[in-house]
C-alpha cells in the first residue's frame, strides 16, 4: 500500500484557512519584493563569499550557502538557484501548476523533481478564468530520499509597481494534528523547508529564473547535511523540464481536441481513455484513419511516393502521414488504470503540430481547460447568463471551502522553520 493511501482526509477550520490563505499572500508578496534588492556579480551569477556553486545544467547554477555565513549551521541550509530557461512565462507557469493529485504524479514524472509520492490535501484558492494559474493548497510530498513534507503550496502571477508580470511557486511547511508521522512506521522522517521560485520574462524567449530553499535536516553533522540535499539539488537540476512539462501539456491537450475528446481531461493527464497509445501497434490499420492508410505524401513536405514504406510515421495529434524529416519523438506521460503509476512513452509528432503546440497561448489553454472541467461537473455557478463567481464584477479568487467548520484549530505549527526568524536573517532573501 502507498502510503499517499494511509493520509487522513483533513478537516480544517476556516480560521485556519483564512490564515493559510494570509500566509501564502504574505510570502509572495514579501519574497517578490525582497527579489528586486537581489545582489549579483557582473556576470549575474551569486555572491562567491556566501554561495558556493554545486552544480551547473544548461542555463541555471546551483548554489549552496558556505557554512559559518550564518548562525544556522548544517542543521538548516539554504540552496539557491539563478539562470534562465527558454520559453514564455505562461508557458512555464502551465507546466508547474498541479492542481490534483493525477497532475502532481505527471508533474513529477516530466520534471524529475526526485518526488515518489505527492497528495493534495485540501484546496485553498482555485484556479479561475481571470487567474488560471493562481492556485493554493496544502500538500504532501514523499521523496526519494525517505523525507517527507507536509507543506502550504501556493503559484500564481504578481504584478510589480512597475505592472511586471513575476510567477511565482511556493511551498512552506506546515502542521497539522491530525496528519500522522510515518517515522515509526516506515522510516519515513517530517522534515521542514520553505522554498520559493519566482519566474520573469527577461526576454521574448527567455525567462529569468530565481529559486531559494531553506531546509531543517535535525542534524549538526555536515556529512549528513549534505547527503539529504544531494536528492534536492538533483531534482532542481532538472528545473529547465518546466518547460518541457508545459509542452508535453500542450500536446496532450491537441490531442483531446483532435479526438474531440473533453479539453479538460488534459488538465491531469489523465491519458487512461488512450493507453492503446502505450501498447504495441495494432496488427491491422485503424478503421478511424482511412486517409493515414491511403496517403502516399507526407502532410508536411509533400515528399511522395516511397517514403510511406517500413518507415511510415503517424502524427500522434492530427493522425497525418508524416516523413522522419518533418517529425519528431516527444516523451508524453500517462497515468495507468490504478491511478498510481506514470507511464513514460515517445511517441511520433509531426514538426507542424510541435510549432503550433509551442505557440498556442498557454493562458488560453489553461482557461478552456477550466470551463470545460466546471461545464462537466454541471455547476450551476458557471452559468454564463451573470451572477456567475467568474466575472469580472467578482473577486477573481474562488476560496474552496469543501471541509471547512467551525471547529478548533487543526494547525499545531506554521513550519518549525519560523517566518518572522527567517526574515531577519542575514541576506537578502528570507521567508
């Protein structure tokens, strides 16, 4: 048994979620104005007299504070990540939101991010038309290195003074009573961390990138220390997969509308309608592409004639002949029919479809998405006729309340990692 499975459905109070919801706005607000006082070198890289750098993958370093720099000691490092990565800003955004346990398995799957079990716990803020990527909630999170965290995640977009977009992602541990330790049990040790990532569009196809990470480890032994951030600094390794993780969104959101499947069922990924996709090819042609079995050109370059041999190619998203030239292999993932585990294929896409893919408007995808989940769910709050919590007359935040009462307070700490502590620590960046 997982043991996602053993964690306890949360009731929490709305004083509580009231306060989870302050805190979350608190530590976006303040870490996005603590990020323009951010000190650098000239060549932008981090302070050498109080970071060391661990390790280096395409256009991002990561760094690790020397010891002595303040009064922690190993017992809490900090780690911190700067560069850039390719994209747009909504395009990164799209592929960290995860709104459901399905999306953070698929998140986790795309991105490498060393996480082997994740849940969330309950909703705070939802996704809305007017804020799709704006989410809160607390989460649980397993990783490879046999620590857990119960933590408040909270992403979403910030304007600046200036009107500058800056996404953010956030997750800060918390407690709660009810939510058992799997310590004595399994092994499995509660740890603490407060991290944030901010996102910036430095250019029309770059995005600036800012990540910092306090972690409690409980232990004063550096050796220790340093093994226990060796699965974190892996997984932020990979943090140029965001990117990645949006495209393979994209895809899987062409390839629902091309089968006029539900756009909203690429949201999770839930690929489970389509996992012929993941078997052997069929002995005999689809009866649904007569025109894939009778083309004799590829739908892109018009090269005719003798390609379609033993190398013919389909587009997995328009279901068109397609050379090798004009196409391309791009990993997609899918859930399997227990819900559990991640299935990782390539599959075939011709390079039109990758194009356009890459220039769809995450924004706009991330909405469609939205309507047609809450049009499948037959809300009537979505009634497009007025009144409905969406407009723009409205608060452009849906507060999800589900297990919300009057009852006492199920938060026995915010984080052993003390926010008002870390903010005056030494530096420029605390949380």
């Amino acid at each position: 048994m997982r043991l996602a499975q053993l964690l306890p459905t949360l009731e929490v109070s709305k004083a509580d979620v009231t306060m989870l919801q302050n805190l979350a706005d608190t530590l976006a607000a303040h870490n996005v104005e603590q990020y323009n006082t951010l000190s650098v070198t000239k060549d932008g890289l981090a302070d050498p007299t109080r970071w060391r750098g661990v390790r280096r993958r395409d256009g991002v370093r990561i760094y690790k504070e020397r010891v002595g720099v303040t009064a922690q000691g190993p017992a809490t490092p900090q780690l911190l990540l700067l560069g850039t990565v390719e994209g747009k800003l909504d395009d990164i955004m799209y592929g960290v939101v995860a709104t459901t346990d399905e999306a953070m398995k698929i998140k986790s799957a795309c991105t490498h991010d060393s996480v082997q079990e994740s849940k969330v716990l309950f909703d705070i803020v939802c996704p809305t038309l007017e804020d799709p990527f704006h989410h809160t909630s607390a989460k649980w999170r397993l990783y490879e290195s046999k620590r857990d965290y119960v933590s408040l995640d909270t992403t979403g977009i910030i304007y600046t003074s200036k009107q500058e977009r800056i996404g953010y992602n956030i997750s800060h541990s918390v407690a709660f009573s009810e939510l058992p330790s799997f310590e004595a049990t399994h092994g499995i040790e509660r740890g603490n961390m407060s991290v944030c990532s901010l996102y910036r569009q430095k250019t029309p196809t770059t995005v600036e990138c800012y990540v910092r990470g306090f972690f409690e480890l409980r232990t004063q032994n550096e050796m220790l220390s340093n093994l226990a951030l060796q699965t974190i600094v892996n997984g932020w390794a990979s943090f140029s997969r965001k990117n990645e993780c949006a495209l393979i969104k994209k895809l899987a959101w062409r390839m629902r509308k091309s089968r006029g499947w539900s756009s909203s069922s690429s949201r999770t990924y839930s690929f489970a309608d389509d996992l012929s996709d993941f078997k052997a090819p069929p002995t005999k042609p689809r009866r649904s592409c007569p025109k894939v079995l009778t083309a004799t050109r590829c739908s892109v370059c018009r090269r005719s004639s003798r390609f379609m041999g033993s190398t013919r190619h389909t587009c997995k998203c328009c279901d068109r002949p397609v050379c090798s030239k004009c196409s391309v292999k791009q990993s997609v993932c899918a859930l399997a029919p227990d819900q559990c585990t991640v299935l990782e294929r390539k599959r075939t896409f011709c390079m039109q479809c990758i194009s356009e893919a890459q220039r769809t408007s995450s924004l706009d995808i991330a909405r469609e998405e939205l309507l047609a989940e809450h049009h499948e769910e037959h809300k009537p709050s979505w009634d497009m006729t007025g009144g409905s919590w969406w407009d723009s007359s409205s608060s452009s935040h849906t507060y999800c309340l589900t297990g919300a009462g009057q009852r006492a307070s199920s938060i026995s700490s915010v984080s052993s990692i003390d926010f008002r502590n870390l903010s005056s620590r030494r530096g420029n960046f605390s949380f």
